[in-house]
C-alpha cells in the first residue's frame, strides 16, 4: 500500500510551544515522523513524506509547499492505487494498528482523531477528496457518501491520539514504543499525577 | 462473560459540573450507564452493576457502599470465573468494541483510557486485583505481572474515551450511537468549531 505522510517542515506543532523551544518542537517532530514511517513500513506499506519543504528522513520525500487539504488531493489525483494518508504526529502508531487501517474494508476507510479529525484514512475510491478543515471527520464521512463509497472506521486509540498538547505527552510516556518517548524521557519528561490527573512534566 | 459496571450512583461526574446541572449530571450518568449495559449484552455478556446505592437499571444491581477499588476487589476475590470489570461512562462503548476486550487473549486483559487510567479489564487470572488510584494502567501492567498473569492491552478509541469533563462530550457527539448521544441533542447540544477546536456546545 502507497502511504503518504503529510509533514510542515517549518514550524511543526505549534500548539506545543509552551512546553518546547522551537529547536525542540522540530527534533520531536521528526521523532515522532521517523516512529510513524517506521511503523508503516513494517506494516509492510510503501511510505512518502509529503512535506511543505526538504526534510532529511530515510524515505522518499516529495515537497509540495501548498497547504494540506490540496497537497494531499494532489497525490489522491494523481493515484490509481489505493493510498493510505497518515499524518505524522502518530506517535502512538504500531505496526499493528497500521495493519488494521490497511485491512479494514471499504472504499474509504477512516481513522478518526480525538477531537474529530481524520488521523489516517486509506481512499480506494477515485472520486474521494479529502478536506481538512473544521470537523474533517464529519465531512470525510459525508464527502465519501457523495461520491457512492462505503466508509468503514478503524477504533483504534493509538491512531486516534495525534500529538497536538501538553495533553497528549502523557499518552506518548504511557503508550509510545519508539523514538518520540524516548526523546521525551531523554529531555526529561516523565509522568506525574496532580490531583488525580496524569501529565508528562520535567 | 460476566461483567461487573461500577457505577456512582450518589454524586456522578463531578467534572461536568461547570456544564451541566447535579440533576442533568445523574441523568447524562443514567444515560451512560444503559448505553454501556446494553453494549455488554449485546456482546454476550451477562452484566451487572456495582452502585454504592440502589439505581433503577434494567440489569441486576449489587449495593457495595465501599470505594471502587476494595467493591471491584471484592468481586474478583469472589469469583472463579473470569470476570469484565467495564467503567459506566464509557458512552462510546459497542457490542463490536466489547467483544474485542472479552476475545482478546491473556489473563489479563486491559483497555487503557485516554490519561493512564483502565476503563475496561477482563481478569481470567484468580490472584490479579486491581488499583484504581493514580496511573492505574500503569499499576496494572505491574500488578499483573507480578502475579504471574500474562497481559494484553485493547487498542479501541471507543474503549479509551470515559467521559469525564466537557471535552469529552464532543467525542459523544461524534461516534455516540445510543442513548447517551440523544440525552445531550435533547438538551441542545451540538459540534461547533472554535479558533480550529472541535466543541460541545449549546
């Protein structure tokens, strides 16, 4: 399976800046890239990086410096095979959950993010674009429909936890396997409890 | 299967207390506590409530006025067979998602919620007991371990969501199919997106 990586080389996870410098946010970015490529190609997937400029990974990267919704329907444009898109901050991604969104039936299939994103998804439908803006789950649902695909989602915890917050940090420390939670824990995060809640604190 | 759902019946879901009224909360709690009953039965299971005082279910209720871990305790000490131990606020939970916790393989079986806590268990092991202070996950891996029980963990979006404070309730609105979904459509809520975050609001 063709599986496409989108990835904002630049300023990647802004949402995390009150927790890492900028020098930071972009090395766990990349952790967190090299876990997911790593993931789908044990999966046994084919995988690219499609990035809004260079970036140094060990697999093929095209760079496309349009925003995310039409660089991705670019690739789905331009493909007769399925393609799976699974973005790239999937720290919590195994081959194993990677298997089950490839295998799962239907023209389109959908890996919901928390928060009513689409995290992954596989498009075997020529018709189906993608549009990441808002409610993108919502919408994917509604746009495979309006083309006449089946839809199928995949329930799945590790592929619904994207790495947006501080929040989520505590997710990798408890879940991650590869080299995102050990970055974390080398820069000295660990998990803490205040109040009952469960953080990722240093 | 046998499956125990530890429900408060007095004071429920404190943490939505900024959003709903104490009479809505124990009726969103109701709501919660039927969808996860009726998803274990339809799964097979044999389901049964654990209150600390009586609630008017369509299930068999057990009063047990300790706290979570010494009731939860007191049935697996009680019990030779294997036993399913599933949190009443898991509005997302399905028959399919049930039985992929009861047909998972392992003594003990753990589904992780979202911030490092256990929203589901299936013990097939007679010395395993729970812990649910803290980072229970965590706790249980060990405590499992440490009796000698083999692990396996569900990896379920649906199993990890335990709705707790008002971001949740947008996960509710998203994948929730029962009766919990419609409690909070009746009262006006609805998806709105904020400045890119997906909100329950009314």
């Amino acid at each position: 399976m063709r599986a496409v990586v989108p990835f904002d080389a630049a300023d990647p996870k802004t949402r995390l800046a009150d927790v890492f410098s900028p020098a930071e946010r972009r090395a766990f970015a990349a952790a967190m890239l090299d876990d997911v490529l790593d993931a789908l190609a044990s999966a046994g997937a084919d995988p690219t990086v499609l990035a809004t400029e260079h970036v140094d990974v060990d697999a093929p990267v095209t760079v496309d410096e349009r925003a995310l919704t039409p660089a991705v329907n670019g690739v789905l444009a331009d493909s007769d095979d399925p393609v799976a898109v699974v973005m790239a901050d999937l720290a919590l991604a195994t081959p194993t959950a990677c298997r089950r969104l490839f295998e799962a039936p239907g023209d389109v299939v959908l890996a919901p993010g928390r928060g009513g994103g689409t995290n992954a998804l596989v498009a075997r439908h020529p018709e189906f674009r993608v549009d990441y803006h808002g409610v993108s789950l919502r919408d994917h649902r509604r746009g495979a429909r309006a083309v006449g695909a089946s839809v199928s989602e995949v329930d799945s915890h590790r592929l619904a936890t994207d790495v947006d917050e501080r929040a989520d940090l505590a997710e990798v420390l408890l879940h991650g396997e590869g080299r995102a939670v050990e970055w974390l824990q080398d820069v000295g995060f660990a998990l803490s409890v205040t109040g009952g809640r469960v953080e990722a604190t240093r």
